[in-house]
C-alpha cells in the first residue's frame, strides 16, 4: 500500500529533499518543516498527486517554486514560508482547485 504521512518536522535534517520522495504514490500528508533542508524544490514532487497537506515551512530552500506542482490535484493546503524561495508564484497554481 505505501507510505501515506510523513512527520518529520523540528528535526535537524540538512541537505536537499530526496528525488524518491516522489515515488510514495499513496501519499496523503507530508511535514517536513523547521529542518534545515536547502537547494531548489525538486519537480519529482508533482508526483504526489494524491498529497492533500505539503508543509516544507521554515527551512531554507531557494530557487522559484516549481510549475509542476500543479499536478497535485488533491492538495488542500502547502505551506512554503521561511523559505528562501525567489521569483514569482507559477500561475499554473491557479488550476489547484482544493486549496484552501
């Protein structure tokens, strides 16, 4: 059946996030905030199109947000802040029609 939640928040968890992350088909909800994770958001995230909470708040990623989260067509709510994110928001987000 596959990983459905991740909680891996307030830890100390350097480096970028995992390509394979993408790979958990089943996922629901994914937490990976207060960490100290960095480097731009992987595409490979898109792949979670059943994800309905995406928390990557407070660490330090940069890069611009990538156009294909769009994919995550359930998503409820994703929350990036306490980033170093750059750039402006892809429109392509405005198809995501569950967040709230």
């Amino acid at each position: 059946e596959g990983l459905v939640a991740a909680r891996l928040q307030d830890n100390s968890f350097t480096g970028h996030l995992p390509l394979g992350l993408g790979n958990f088909a089943m996922m629901i909800s994914m937490y990976i905030s207060a960490n100290k994770l960095s480097v731009e958001l992987p595409g490979s995230l898109s792949n979670l199109q059943l994800v309905e909470h995406l928390n990557l708040s407070w660490n330090t990623f940069d890069g611009q947000i990538p156009q294909q989260l769009d994919h995550m067509v359930n998503i409820e709510a994703i929350d990036l802040s306490h980033n170093k994110l750059s750039g402006e928001m892809p429109e392509s987000l405005e198809k995501l029609q569950h967040i709230q």
